[in-house]
C-alpha cells in the first residue's frame, strides 16, 4: 500500500510558492524544514524560473505571464488528498440507495472540486 503526506496542504503564496503540510497534530511542532512552516510537498520556484528564494520577487515580475497557471497547478495540488478521500467516498457509496449517505458523498465531492479550481 502506498503512504502520502495526510493534508491539509497549503501554497505557500506569499512566502517562497512552496506547497507544505503542516499538520501539528500528526508531526508534533517538528522543524524538519528548518523554518516551522511545515514538510514541503512540492516547490514551484521553479516553475516562475526561480532558483532561490532571493531571486522570487524577481522571477514572479519577470514571468508573471505564466503566474495564473502556476496558480491553479498549486490549488489542484493542495486539493489532492481531499480528493482522494472524496473519490474513496464515492466508490463506497457508489450504488448506495441511502439517501443521507449520497448526500455526504455529493457534498464531499463538490468541495473537493471546488477546492481543486480554487473555488474554496
């Protein structure tokens, strides 16, 4: 069975366009990052044509043609494990007659869509 980092994750927008879990409660108020910000998942530096955080502020005026993908590539990201469980959610329902349990099951999936396009 594969293992992934539990969510929430969180883009990092305003700081260093990194995704990160920061989940207390699961990793304690660990520094396994050195900052107390929480594991990074994926680092979009790159992607902005940056290659340290000293350059960002830089790359993100210089390639801000691309920003609003790079966005929406972050909100798909964060919004994995969400629908990943709304997925699980569906398959177990799916041929349900229960109609409380479609219900959750709709609602679960509407959100995570929505968080995916970054509607939430």
């Amino acid at each position: 069975m594969n293992y992934h980092t539990p969510g929430p994750w969180k883009f990092m927008e305003n700081s260093d366009y990194t995704i990160r879990a920061y989940s207390p409660d699961i990793y304690g108020h660990s520094n396994l990052m050195g900052d107390y910000r929480g594991m990074i998942i994926a680092d979009l530096r790159k992607s902005v044509g940056c290659t340290s955080n000293s350059d960002l502020q830089l790359a993100l005026e210089v390639r801000n043609h691309c920003l609003e993908e790079v966005k929406a590539n972050a909100q798909l990201i964060t919004a994995a494990p969400q629908l990943l469980k709304a997925a699980e959610l569906a398959l177990k329902t799916l041929g349900s007659s229960d109609e409380k349990e479609l219900s959750i099951t709709r609602t679960t999936l509407e959100n995570a869509i929505k968080k995916a396009k970054g509607e939430e």
